[in-house]
C-alpha cells in the first residue's frame, strides 16, 4: 500500500493507523518502530509539532516536516452545559461546522463523535438530518475530535492520553456511510498507542445500511447500536426513510450475523428507540416491539425526543415514558432510559445541527453524493 501522498500535500498522521504509519516509514526505509514513536508522541502527549519529539533522530524530524503533518480539527466554539456537559463546534475545510459532545457520568465519560458534516438519511425526529449531507470526515477529522477532547481536559499531561473512557459514534452522520474513514479512526482509538479504549467502550451507532453492516464484521468488533425508533416497518419508514431500502428482518438478521462473528456469547446489540409523543410511544408500541426482539440478543435504551426549532414532534410525558418502560422490564428485557443531558447548549441526542459556513464552497462531488444518497435511502 503506497501511504506517501502522490499530490505533494503533506500527508496528516492523526488520522493514520499504526499499519498506515509502519507502511510510511518502511517507504521511506525508516523501521516501522517509528510509528509507535509518533504514535505515542501524538496520542499520548498531543504533540503536533515533529521538532519536539526527542527519541527521533534530528535527520528524520526535518524529514518529515517537509512531508507531513500533525493537524487536529479547528474549534470555532466551545460550550459547557449547566449539566457538566460541554460541546465543540468543529470546522471542517468543506466549509461546515460538526458537534462533538463530552458527556461526564460519574467515572465515565463519554465522548459522542460525529463523522459526516449533515446527514443524508433524513431521519423525520433528528435535526441533523435536516440539514442535509455535506461531506464525509477524514479519519484525522474524527478521530480528531477524541484528540480535542483530550487536550480540552489536559489528559495528555499524565502521557496516556486517556481521559475519555467511552466513545460513541452518533453525532452527526451514518457512520457506515463513511465506512473506510470511520474504521480507521476507531482504529486509532482502540489501539493501545492511541487510546486504549475498549472494543465494548466504542460503539457505532447506525440506521441500519446492511451491507456495510455486513462488511463491517470483517474488520472491526467493536460494540453495536441500531437506531430502530419503530417496532415495524411502516411506521419505521416514516420516521427513518432507509428501512425502505433495508426493512427491520433483514437489519436485524445482518446485526445477529454481526454478533456471531465477534465469538462472545455476551454481547448485545444495543437497540436506540426515541420515543416521540403519540408516535411511537403508546402501550400497544411496547408490547409490539418486545414480540419484534424476543430472540434478539439486545438491550433497549429508550431516548425521550428532544425538541429542535421546526420539528412537529414533542416529547411525551414522564407518565408515558415510564409505562412504556415498565411494559419492556416485564417482557424480560433490560432497558434504559437516556438521561437529556446538554439540552441547554443544544447538545442532546437529535439536537446536533452544526452549521453551514459557507454552502457556496461545496464542490460538484459533495452535492452529487448527497444526491445519489438520497435516491438511496428512498429506493425501495
């Protein structure tokens, strides 16, 4: 695999893995030990800068300043919620802004990683969606933002790094829609010289794309939500247009196959339902549902909708949410209810929006792929 960039940029080492970066230095006949010494100066120090890494010979720092370089995401804003949560805007070259939010709970902490500038997907109860698709994110740029939290909390004065002890992949975008970049990041973030974080502490969360659900069995075993929000197919394809291109049998199959390929009978799918007032949220949703997953090795976190200006959704009542739970707890199954955190700065689930800096700096590609993504999503 040839890593040395053919268009003379420099190439960006936050967002390579440690076997991009062994295949770079073997390129340039330097060890492959190399890799796990940048590594280590990126991800466990937060150096950016090649000058400041002292077990690296002077010969090779002056090299590799003339090739490449060590850029984390630009932060155009900042802001912490009441709550304890704080929230990145994050510009992204396309010429938009994506979220990152860090959610502290108790001695977890948990960081919510976007990586597509918009949605395509649409989905009727999610803001990000409305905005539309934009671009997919580098690898550096995802990734990037586990970097920025990081450095936001001084966690690489301690060189490990690690302070976010849970990522989840459902900021903005579908994930399996930039399937090559997101795998590379959660690379990253896994590997012991990145940062360490545990398969079943990264999660990818998605609206159910089945065939790179299916690819993704091959490369990756990190834990898995499915964004469901319906108990059958007519009332989920209003609310999440994708279904009918992949109903609910065939994602749920492709999830099951996904668990077994993992070889641990412990492992559960987590299931994502937002419970929307009068939508999907009644008696006779729940005891549906809990028939829809009876054999399904899941568990259920129930997520109460979060308003955002022009949604025709609210949120249902305490009383409701707590009926609807209790109907699943009876079934046998083990349930949550997500806690709204950060709704203050606009950072809880469904609420990320980012913005737009300036729609007239997207290329033709971008605009020609959120267009075949859409056909996509509403191709039966």
């Amino acid at each position: 695999m040839n890593i040395i960039s053919a268009s003379g940029r420099k190439i960006n080492f936050l967002g390579m893995t440690r076997k991009q970066l062994e295949s770079f230095f073997l390129q340039i006949n330097e060890k492959p030990f190399r890799a796990r010494q940048v590594m280590q100066w990126i991800h466990h120090r937060g150096v950016t800068d090649f000058r400041q890494m002292s077990d690296i010979s002077l010969k090779l720092r002056e090299s590799l300043l003339q090739t490449a370089e060590i850029i984390p995401p630009t932060v155009s804003e900042e802001k912490d919620s009441s709550d304890g949560t704080r929230k990145w805007l994050i510009e992204i070259p396309s010429g938009g802004v994506v979220e990152s939010v860090l959610i502290p709970s108790g001695n977890r902490t948990t960081l919510c990683v976007s990586s597509q500038v918009g949605c395509a997907l649409d989905c009727s109860f999610c803001s990000t969606g409305k905005q539309g698709f934009q671009a997919d994110l580098s690898s550096s740029e995802i990734v990037g933002q586990l970097w920025l939290a990081n450095k936001s909390f001084d966690a690489f004065q301690n060189g490990s790094g690690r302070m976010v002890s849970n990522v989840v992949m459902m900021g903005m975008g579908e994930p399996l829609l930039n399937f090559d970049n997101v795998v590379s990041a959660m690379d990253i973030m896994m590997d012991d010289l990145g940062y360490g974080i545990s398969k079943r502490k990264v999660t990818l969360s998605t609206s159910g794309v089945v065939p790179q659900l299916d690819k993704l069995s091959k490369v990756s075993d990190v834990s898995l939500a499915i964004s469901l929000h319906a108990p059958n197919d007519n009332l989920r394809s209003q609310l999440v247009p994708l279904n009918r291109k992949y109903p609910i049998a065939e994602l749920l199959n492709s999830a099951r196959r996904y668990l077994s390929s993992l070889n641990d009978l412990n492992r559960r799918v987590t299931i994502e339902y937002a419970l929307i007032s009068g939508v999907n949220d009644q008696l006779e949703h729940a005891v549906e549902l809990g028939k829809l997953l009876k054999k399904f090795p899941c568990k259920i976190n129930l997520i109460p909708f979060n308003p955002f200006p022009g949604s025709e959704y609210s949120r249902p009542s305490k009383r409701t949410v707590s009926k609807f739970w209790q109907t699943l707890v009876d079934a046998g199954f083990i349930v949550t209810v997500r806690a709204t955190r950060g709704d203050d700065i606009d950072a809880a689930c469904g609420q990320l929006v980012g913005r737009v800096l300036d729609r007239t700096r997207r290329s033709s590609r971008y605009e020609e792929k959120k267009t075949k993504l859409s056909a996509f999503c509403n191709t039966p």
